[in-house]
C-alpha cells in the first residue's frame, strides 16, 4: 500500500470553465504554505495528491489553506478485489470499531462491479475478520473506497478544510487593520473568499503607543498563517488627527475623522493597484457605524468597500476571532487612535454639509497626501507559520 495525502478541492468544482485557472492559484498557495517541508505534489481537476514521510507537519499546515474541502489520510492500492478488501482487513488491525459502513465511489467505470455490490462484498470480508456489525446509520467507522482510473484509494480518516476560494483568485483588497476584535475577522472572512490583503493601521504617536502598533502588526501576522504574503503599511496620523481635534466640533471628531481613513485608504488603494477597500465595521455597533454614519463617511471614496461582518453580531464576531486566535490579542488593553479621544456623545446622524463645512476650515488635502507619501510599510512574506498553529 502506497500512503498518501488527497486534498479535495469542495468549492472548486463549482466552477467549470475556470476550474483550471483556480487550481493553479490553489497549488500555487500550498507550495507557498509547505516551504521547507519534504514533499511531491501531483494533481488534476479533480484530485490532488501529496506523498510526505511528513503527513502530520503536512496536515497542520494544510488545515489553514483556502480553498481545501479535506485532507484525507488514504492509501493507494491496485484495482482488483482480492487485493481492496486485503487492504482493509489489514488498515483496521489497529483501529477500535464495533460497528462499520463501506462506502464506494466507482468513478471508474470500467470497473465491473457496482458501487453498492463493491461495498457489500468488501463489508462481508470485514465481518469474517472482525468481531463486529453493520450499521449503515450510525457507524462507529466509515470506510470509503475510491475507485479511479489511476488505482484504487481507502481511507477511514478525513481531515475538515476551510473551503472558500484559493487566496489571490479575486485580486488583492486593502484591510483597514486596527487592533479591535473586528478587522482581523473581516481580514479571515476576505481571504476566505479569495481576496488577498494587504493592511492598513493608522498610528498617532505619542497618542499611541509602541505596543499598540506592534498588537497590530501580531493580528497581522496571525491572519498571514492564512495568506503568506501580506503587507502592513503603518499610516503617521498624528499630524492630521491634531488638525481634526483643533477645528472640529467634538462631536464631528470620529465621522471627520473616518472620513479621512477613507480619503488615504483610496489613495494607498490606488497607488497600489489594490481593487477594493475592506473593514470590520458592523451596523449600529458605534456611533461612526450607523447607517447614517456609513453614508457620510463612505461619501468621500468612489472605490468599493466591503464589510464582511457588517450583518454579524457582536458574539458571532467574537466567536470567529476565538476559531482562529486573534481573540486574545486583540483584547490587549492598548488603544487606538479611533479609542484615545473618543467624544462622549459622538453624533450618530451627521449632515454631510456640516461634514464639509469642518473639513473646509484646514487644508486637510496636503495633510492627507502627507500621509500617504510617509507610509512605514512591513512585509509578512514567507512568515513562518508554526508557532501559529
């Protein structure tokens, strides 16, 4: 018996024309996440198979890539009867069960014997060898059988993926990254549908601390076990938030404010080539992020913004953060620059007309280019993953 990995693609097969296409970025994503590990990779549109002495390294790696349905521990045998059901006797000699199903995917059909005939022969093999029963609903143990045209291939253990889309097959987007419970989640919820990240966190020194931006860049760094590539471009936004606080009224402060984010997300979007812009805002959670707020603020870009958790609750949020260990970190006491003067009775209804009314008593314009010319930008590439796992 030849031990394999076989990576089933879910998702994938929905997608007929440019399967081919999505595969590639899919291979190309897993060469990128098994950097130093031993290995061979072969695939088709269908199937991919990984041959590793490795498997457990291979799998706790694979587990974290978009676009994988499962990760099968299997074994690869002839296609003839006599040596499947050899096969099974002898993989389940360690293997506690009391009762058992087989199940059997004849993909090829030059094979003469059925699928359901294939699995009652195979099942009568098991109970001559095993002090055991069929139970065809609630099996202790489901033994599947693939028979293709390249061998046959037996497995008892399925290792659940993520699904979604392979990273990058939508282009890249720029996360708006703060240090909340939010963004990272939006940031796993992007990549899970394709689109790869490059981030965005606004640092108002002395306002903010050291520690603050370096929580950040750890979220990021936890989000890159999903992508592998991620860039984190530190905005200095001190200058323009002191110019914010100064003409403003308070209660404007956090709409004005946001209104700039927006005006240097499109412009760093844009001087990058990135498509779309992506945050963790979540409808009515703060003031900034009603559907009002949303309106006068978004006003300001003509680029799309995604929200991938704008419909979500606050504990569904917190839930996916916990799935995939952003939690913690992002529940360190270290503020941003949207916390540190944050108004009391911020407005939740704000007029557009007194938003450019504000913004008209400074040159907000020069000070935004400014911000944009003096990005402090971080690369992620090739992060190594382990201590992440």
């Amino acid at each position: 018996m030849e031990k394999l990995l076989l990576i089933k693609y879910g998702e994938l097969t929905t997608k007929k024309g440019n399967r081919k296409m999505f595969i590639k970025i899919l291979v190309r994503n897993i060469e990128a996440i098994l950097e130093g590990e031993d290995y061979t990779l072969h695939y088709d549109r269908v199937r991919m198979y990984i041959e590793s002495p490795n498997t457990t390294s291979i799998i706790e790696r694979l587990v974290k890539v978009f676009g994988i349905h499962s990760i099968v521990e299997c074994f690869k045998v002839n296609t003839n009867m006599e040596e499947i059901a050899s096969s099974l006797v002898e993989l389940l000699k360690e293997v506690p069960f009391q009762t058992f199903k087989v199940e059997t995917k004849r993909a090829d059909k030059d094979f003469p014997i059925p699928s359901m005939e294939c699995s009652r022969k195979l099942g009568g093999v098991i109970l001559k060898n095993y002090d055991c029963k069929v139970d065809v609903h609630h099996p202790d143990l489901t033994l599947k059988v693939e028979i293709r045209k390249e061998g046959t291939f037996l497995y008892i253990r399925e290792n659940p993926g993520i699904g979604g889309y392979p990273v990058g097959i939508q282009g890249k987007g720029l996360l708006m990254l703060s240090g909340g419970i939010d963004s990272p989640v939006a940031g796993y919820l992007s990549l899970k549908r394709g689109v790869d990240l490059e981030c965005l966190y606004f640092e108002s020194p002395p306002h903010t601390s050291l520690e603050a931006k370096n929580k950040v860049i750890q979220l990021a760094r936890i989000i890159n076990a999903y992508s592998g590539n991620i860039k984190v471009h530190i905005v200095p936004f001190t200058k323009l938030q002191e110019e914010i606080y100064k003409n403003v009224p308070e209660s404007y402060v956090i709409t004005i404010m946001r209104r700039m984010m927006y005006r240097i997300a499109e412009g760093v979007a844009n001087k990058r080539k990135l498509k779309v812009l992506l945050n963790g805002e979540s409808i009515g959670q703060v003031a900034s992020q009603t559907l009002d707020s949303m309106r006068v603020i978004n006003s300001v870009t003509n680029i799309p913004v995604i929200r991938p958790v704008a419909c979500m609750d606050k504990l569904e949020i917190i839930d996916i953060a916990k799935k995939i260990n952003t939690y913690e970190t992002s529940i360190l006491p270290y503020e941003d620059c949207c916390t540190i003067f944050l108004p009391k009775h911020p407005v939740i209804n704000p007029e557009l007309g007194k938003c450019i009314e504000y913004e008209n008593r400074f040159d907000y314009a020069s000070l935004v280019e400014e911000c944009i010319n003096h990005i402090e930008t971080i690369s992620l590439k090739k992060q190594i993953i382990d201590d992440l796992l």
